[in-house]
C-alpha cells in the first residue's frame, strides 16, 4: 500500500500524512486557532487548532464576564492539526470566548451560543 503526498505549496502549508487520536493527517508550520463552526450554534460546535511541535495545551471557554465555564483540552500534544467538541447545553445564550495557549503562543476567538 502507498500513500501519494500531494505537491508541497503554499496552499496546503503540511508537510506530513498519518492520523492519531482526534489529530487530523497533517502537521501544521505553524500555531493556529480557528473560527469555530458552526457559529452561532446550539448546542454542540467544533474548535480546530493547530500545533507545530509538542506542546501542553490548554483550550478554555470563557463566558463575557471572564469566568471559567469550561476546560476542553489540558494536557501535552504532540505536533498536528486537532479538533474538539464544545457541548453548550450547560449554558445560556450569549458570546463566549474560546482561549488556547500552547508552550508560549496565546490566542483566543469568540463564538456566540443561540437558544
């Protein structure tokens, strides 16, 4: 069995193809969050993210006010593209902010739960 690897670009910046866990099949060049989707949502979404290399994760909700409704990820990864399900049938309508720090990269989005 041989696995084809699709032209290098700057389109598709991965490098390589395998798939472990809930990783998708490729390493990222570079730290990535990206906008959940779907948004609004009720009640389930999907956060995606990206590490280069391996890195204790963190990736926290965060209602308006700054309290801690939810911890998703806390714990070492190794390099590679992730997704995770944030289930809101616990909270109300409103905006939520999504935070992920990874060794010294930080960064966070909002998302907006509708009931």
């Amino acid at each position: 069995l041989m696995i084809r690897r699709p032209p290098r670009s700057t389109l598709f910046p991965y490098t390589t193809l395998f798939r472990s866990d809930n990783a998708f099949s490729s390493i990222s060049k570079s730290y990535n969050l990206k906008q959940n989707y779907p948004n609004p949502f009720n009640p389930t979404t999907t956060i995606r993210y990206d590490i280069p290399k391996s890195a204790y994760v963190t990736l926290r909700i965060y209602n308006i006010s700054g309290q801690l409704v939810a911890t998703l990820v806390n714990q070492q990864k190794i390099a590679g593209s992730y997704s995770v399900t944030w289930n809101a049938k616990n909270v109300g309508s409103g905006i939520y902010l999504y935070r992920i720090t990874a060794g010294s990269f930080s960064k966070e989005k909002k998302c907006i739960v509708l009931k």
